[in-house]
C-alpha cells in the first residue's frame, strides 16, 4: 500500500533540506495530471510526464476518506496520453481537473520525496512509503518530517483535485 502525508512547504528550503539529509536526486519530472469524475473515494487520471516521454493511467482509491494518506494503487504506463483521455471519453468518463506541475523527486532508503510545485496552488512535498504496515509507514514518514522541521500544521490534507476546484471552481 502506498502512504504519503502531504506538508505545504517553502520549495528551496525544503529542497536544500532534504539534500543535506543524504537523500539521493532521481529525477524532475514536468506533470500533467487529467482527472476523472468518478465518486470519492475512487481517482482515475491520465498522467503525462512530458520531459520524459511517458504517460501512465491510473486508479487509486482513498483507504482513509478526509486524511487522503492511505492509497491501493494500479497504474499502467500507456504509449499516448491523448488516446488513452479520448477511449475513457468514449467510455463515458467525464473530465474533472487538470493539474500542471513541476516535479523533483529524492529517495533515502526506503523514502521516496516528491517536491511539487504546482501550477496556481504553489509548493507540496509528498513524503511516502511503501508498506503493508500502515503504522510502520507513518512512523519512518514522521520521523523523516520531523527530521526537516515539518509538523502537523503543516499537513495539507485534500487532494490536488480539491484545491484547484475551491481555488478555481
């Protein structure tokens, strides 16, 4: 299962944060995120990493409805965005929201950081772990957050998809 826990943050001083905590730079990755309408607590998107070349559909569903932390995931890689948004129209899945971002992604062990700075919503950085222990996976995420000054109010705990539409919609 995947477990994150998503904190509002100062991009570069979160950054400089987890470089010196020994964290190893995987990639950037410039995103565009197209989501579905489908009833909470399922998420369908569409993903393109456009500096990368690669597109990926994907399910989740919320195990924890209002902290949004507790994900199952399936995901694909598709060979073309557009196609892969036009089978689903076709389907009958109707467009949500579109989320543009800036990706850098670090790992340390078995923590995964992904700093995001999103279009018209700012800076996040996702802290998560891959586990079957949910409580395990919270404990190393904290852990590591205290490590970089991070606290529960700095927890931001709605979906993308629920920031862009109370900013935009």
């Amino acid at each position: 299962m995947e477990i994150e826990v998503k904190f509002r943050v100062d991009f570069e001083e979160i950054r400089e944060k987890i470089e010196n905590l020994g964290s190893s730079f995987l990639r950037e990755e410039i995103q565009e995120d197209l989501y579905f309408s489908l009833q909470y607590p399922h998420l369908l998107r569409v993903r393109r990493i456009i500096n990368l070349g690669k597109s990926f559909l994907t399910y989740k569903l919320v195990r924890d409805p209002g902290k949004n932390e507790e994900f199952e995931e399936l995901e694909v890689e598709v060979s073309n965005f557009e196609t892969t948004v036009e089978i689903l129209k076709r389907l009958g899945f109707r467009e949500d929201v579109r989320i543009k971002k800036r990706r850098l992604v670090y790992r340390l062990e078995n923590v995964t950081f992904e700093l995001n700075l999103v279009e018209g919503l700012g800076a996040f950085l996702d802290i998560e772990v891959i586990s079957d222990s949910v409580e395990d996976a919270k404990r190393t995420i904290w852990e590591v957050a205290e490590k970089l000054g991070l606290s529960q109010k700095d927890v931001e705990p709605r979906l993308y998809q629920e920031l862009i539409k109370e900013k935009y919609m």
